[in-house]
C-alpha cells in the first residue's frame, strides 16, 4: 500500500513529476553516452586492430603507425632479426607515400611479406596472385577505383610527382582497408615497385606489422601476450632507436591519445550524477515539505519511522524508473545520432565509431544513476520520519 | 465508573524549551480516565489541551510525573514501542481530517490495518463495516476532495477506529465543521465510549464539551 501511496504521490503533481523524469531521462542519457564514448573509441581501436591480425608493430621511435611521415631507415635490419625470431610466423613490411594519376592523388602503400591480412580484398585477386608482366600489379580502394575511373584488368599510369615519368600499373583486384578515411583513395603495390618509384626511400618502411605463432589455434587468433611482450621487448631491446608495441602496449599507447575524450566523458558524467543527486533530493524535499501534516498524522496514528521512509523511497524508486526508462531509449538514439555526427569526421577512418550503442553501458547509467538518487532520498526520508509529531500537528493547525 | 483504567496521569507536566526560555505547557496535572468514559478537555488555544492529548495518544512523553496508558509507564517505552501502542490500541481523530488526498474513503480506512499487518479479507470487511456505520457506503470510493467537511471527519473516524482501539483521541475535532455537521460527529464520537471505547477530546467549544461524561475545564486549572 505504501508503494501504491508513493506511486499517487507521485502523481500527485503531474507536470512536476514530469519535469523531474524528462530531467532524469536527460541526466541517464548522458551518462550513458559518456560511458559510451569513454568505451567506444577504446572498442573500435581493438577491434580494428584485431581484424589485421598482427600482433606486434615496430615502428619509428616515439610513433604509431601513419601518425606521422616518419619511416624506419633500414627496415631490412629488422626484417631480418623477425625471420630469426622463433615466435614469429610472418611480418608485413609497410611504406606509405603518395602517387599521382592525372586528375588525383593516390594514398600509396608498398608492402612486402609472405602473406598479408592488412586489406580483404573485395573484388579480383590479391597482388601476388595475378601473373605480372612488365607492368607491376595494383590493388586499390573503392575511392580510388572510383576517382580514377577503373576496374579489375584496367591499366593506370602514375607519377611520384608532377612532373615525372608516368609509370603503367594492371589493377588486378579491389581492396577494403580497415584504417582507410572516408574519402581516402588507397592504392597497393608491392615494396619494390615504390622502392623503385622513390629511390630514395630505398629499405625504408613506415611500420612493420608481425603475426607471431599460435599453436594449436587458428591463423588469425592472437599468440598469448606474455609471447608478443617478449617478442616486443626483444626486439626493442634490439633496436633501441624504434618503438615496438605488443597489442596490449598499443592500446595502452591509443588510450593516451583518448585521455582527453576520457577527462571530457568523467567530467559530464559526473555532472550528470550530481544532478540525478540534487534534483531528487530537492523534488523529495520539496514532497516531503508539502506533506508535513499528513506524515506527522500518520507517525501520531503509529505508522513506523521505516513505513514513511519506505514510501519516500518509494517515491525516489518510482521517479528513477521512469527516469531511467525514458533516458535509456534516450540515450540510445542520442548516442546513435551523434556517433553519424562525428564519424562523418573526414579525418577519422570509415570504420571508427565514438558511440557504441551497447546495453551494458545503459544499464551501467542506470545502476549509478539509481545509486545516486537512493543516496538522495536518504535524507528528506529521514527528515520525514523523523518528523517531530507534536510540533508539525500544531504548526499545521495554526 | 468500573472499566479498566486506560490513563492514569499523577502529576505530570510537559515543558518546552523554546530558544533560550522554558515554557511550561502542562503543569502537574492528574487524571485517571476508564474503558467507556469520556472526558472534554475544555479551554482556549494555548493551554496545554493539545499537550495532554499528545502525552496520552503516546506521542509524546510528560517531562514530570507519572504517566500510565493501557497500564504501561509512558516514559519507560521507546519510540519503536509507542508507536506500536498507538498503532494497535489508539484512534486519532485530527481537526483537520489528514486523509490522505490520494487514495480513496476505503483505502483510507485501510491504510491504518495494512501498517498493522491485518489480513485483507478481515481489512476489507473491517473497513466497509465502519464505512457503512458512518453512513458513508456510497463513498467507499471517493477522494477526500469530493467529500465534504462532515463526510471527511466520518471516514477520519472510520480510519480511527479500523484497529479496534480502546482509546480515542480527538483533537477538536468540530473546529472546521459547521456547528450542525459538528453536532452529528460529536454524537457519532460520544456513542462509541458504548463500545467500552475511552473517549479523550478537546475543544474549545462549551456545548461540544458538554456531551462528555466530564469535562475538565483547562482554564480553571490553570488558575
């Protein structure tokens, strides 16, 4: 009955309730969403980290991968101490550089290894698997394909720069790459091409990518990383001017470059908290204040000090419910809408995302926002039933 | 008089620290009230009747003297304990009803026996039968805002009474109701001490007071 008396209290007053929930709602959105974000980026970086299957990258010192223009200057060193590495099963060799056709410019990556898992390739065949003649082989990107008019069995020419020589390429197959950008045109070819096309790059490498044996396991799941931190740390031991990173090591790596979206999601989610805290605590107090008479009348008639804490609980569950239904469909399509807003970042590769849309981080929201406004209502329910009898009636009277 | 002794009160008085003075509210006064009696406590606002009923309804507890309700020491029991005596063995009746505007005359009625932990069956039939002893049947499901002043005080009483208490309490209990719709629920009040009920009232009002087996007259005690 004291429920069904919290939930008609509740009622009572149906636009303040109203406000309250839509503040509520708005309050677990938020938190929802910071949780998401906070997760989100950290999730899309694993999972396209995990879906080229290397686990270890040796980079140039104090780099990640493309972050900058910076490339290993004797990249066959290293390549070489990988093939007497016993852990290691295969290593892609990468350089990015940029090539032009007459109307655009091409994002262009040698690579050389025995086997890669950098790109799927969508349509034709991978590079190595078309027979060449004295043209090299290309694979290229949709954008690519598509900027320069193209398809599988085409020949393109390209150029190192404006004014050189042009060079002739057979496309023979298109390609998906998981850390392309929304517009870039990706362009594929093997090491030699581009150690040819620039000689001056000769036995350099952007990165190297290494896939390390896993026994007994499937070729694309990850060697246990107690293996890949001793590959990292031997071969960082090795080279001491590169920076190697085992998976865990790179997340570690990204998460750093995340730290201002994680500072920016604490500080909202706290805010969020506090005002789940403080608005229960004053819509309650407020309740409580209105209804000092009844409380007083019903503590003098022998209700327990816990019945009437129960029913201002009761009152702060009821709000919270309601709450947290309506911030969770809330958030849901916030989060939704602006993960399409901010991934449409021409910066940030196609298949990042901020905002994961994900139960967890609801229910996460919804837990702490409930803990949150229970601690609220502590107070005005203590007030209530600790209501002094004598004192109220009389006040009421007069 | 030859019922059980409901109150026996030898002396007791009530202070109140107001700021920085002492206001002596109730000043050993004595009083011993039986099962079926009713006693008036008569006089103007401000001398001590809402105390006296405060201390006997268990409310509250006298700073002096000795205070007996049901035969147990007031002072010696703790609040958990009050409120269980006041819950199973003490009706209230306020001035100003304190129905709960959000739940109907039955739930009203109610509400005092589900805290009591009655069974539902028995509560349903406890508060239709009190409902319909105040004449209030076809209000059973009415708010108190659709009420009026004398149907409000009826289910208040109802409410009062859905315990089966052996003391009723009533704190001017008329003061918002014109005098005949007070009339009739100073009757329906006075009859029930035929139950065996213990009637204590105050009021400021000499006719209402009058209908008391005896009527204590504040004013003169003060004096």
């Amino acid at each position: 009955m004291m429920v069904r008396v919290a939930l008609r209290n509740v009622m009572r007053h149906r636009l303040r309730t109203a406000f309250t929930v839509a503040a509520l709602a708005i309050a677990v959105a938020l938190l929802a969403d910071m949780l998401m974000l906070s997760n989100g980026m950290e999730k899309t970086f694993y999972r396209v980290l995990s879906s080229v299957g290397y686990e270890v990258r040796v980079c140039p010192w104090g780099t990640l991968p493309f972050s900058t223009d910076a490339a290993i200057a004797e990249s066959s060193r290293v390549v070489r101490a990988l093939d007497d590495e016993p852990h290691v099963e295969r290593w892609l060799r990468v350089l990015g550089t940029t090539l032009y056709s007459d109307s655009t410019s091409l994002f262009a990556m040698g690579i050389d290894g025995s086997e890669q898992s950098l790109y799927t390739v969508t349509g034709g065949v991978d590079l190595n698997a078309a027979p060449a003649d004295d043209r090299a082989n290309v694979v290229l990107n949709e954008n690519a394909a598509e900027a320069l008019g193209v398809d599988v069995g085409d020949e393109i020419e390209l150029r190192t720069g404006v004014t050189s020589d042009r060079t002739a390429f057979v496309v023979v197959g298109i390609i998906a790459l998981a850390f392309d950008l929304p517009q870039q045109r990706t362009i594929v070819m093997p090491m030699d091409v581009v150690y040819h096309l620039r000689p001056e790059m000769r036995d350099a490498a952007s990165f190297v990518l290494v896939k390390l044996k896993t026994p007994a396991s499937p070729s694309n799941s990850f060697a246990p990383l107690d293996d890949q931190r001793a590959v990292a740390a031997s071969l960082a031991a090795e080279f001491p001017e590169l920076s190697v990173y085992s998976l865990d090591q790179l997340m570690e790596a990204l998460q750093g470059q995340l730290a201002y979206f994680k500072q920016f999601a604490l500080v909202l989610s706290t805010i969020s908290v506090f005002i789940t805290f403080l608005l229960i605590a004053v819509v309650l107090t407020i309740g409580v204040g209105e209804r000092r008479g009844e409380i007083a009348a019903l503590r003098s008639m022998g209700f327990r000090r816990a019945s009437i804490r129960g029913m201002v609980l009761a009152e702060s569950a009821i709000l919270l419910a309601m709450g947290a239904v309506a911030g969770s469909i809330l958030g849901w399509i916030l989060a939704g809408r602006l993960d399409r807003i901010l991934t449409q970042s021409p910066s940030l590769p196609a298949g990042y995302r901020f905002f994961i849309p994900e139960p967890r981080e609801i229910a996460i929201a919804v837990v702490i926002t409930a803990v949150a406004g229970a601690i609220a209502a502590l107070l005005p329910a203590v007030f209530a039933a600790r209501i002094d009898i004598p004192r109220t009636l009389h006040e009421e009277v007069v | 008089m030859t019922g059980e002794v409901v109150i026996r009160a030898s002396q007791i008085g009530k202070q109140y620290r107001v700021g920085a003075s002492i206001v002596e509210a109730v000043r050993a006064f004595d009083l011993e009230v039986r099962a079926g009696e009713s006693v008036a406590l008569m006089g103007p606002s401000g001398c001590g009747k809402s105390t006296l009923l405060n201390l006997f309804g268990c409310v509250d507890t006298p700073t002096s003297g000795h205070l007996e309700v049901f035969g147990t020491d007031v002072a010696s029991m703790n609040e958990g304990d009050r409120s269980a005596l006041r819950l199973r063995r003490i009706g209230f009746v306020f001035q100003r009803f304190y129905l709960l505007p959000v739940l109907t005359a039955f739930e009203n009625v109610e509400l005092p026996m589900i805290e009591a932990r009655v069974a539902k069956p028995e509560r349903r039939t406890r508060a239709e039968s009190l409902l319909a002893r105040m004449g209030l049947t076809h209000r059973l499901h009415h708010r108190p805002h659709q009420l009026s002043g004398g149907e409000m005080q009826r289910v208040a009483i109802a409410r009062a009474l859905a315990n089966q208490p052996r003391l009723l309490i009533a704190d001017e209990p008329t003061g918002e109701l014109d005098r005949k719709t007070g009339a009739s629920i100073l009757n329906l009040i006075h009859e029930l001490r035929h139950d065996g009920l213990a009637i204590v009232m105050a009021t400021h009002d000499a006719h209402a007071a009058s209908l008391a087996d005896r009527v204590i007259d504040m004013e003169r005690l003060a004096a």
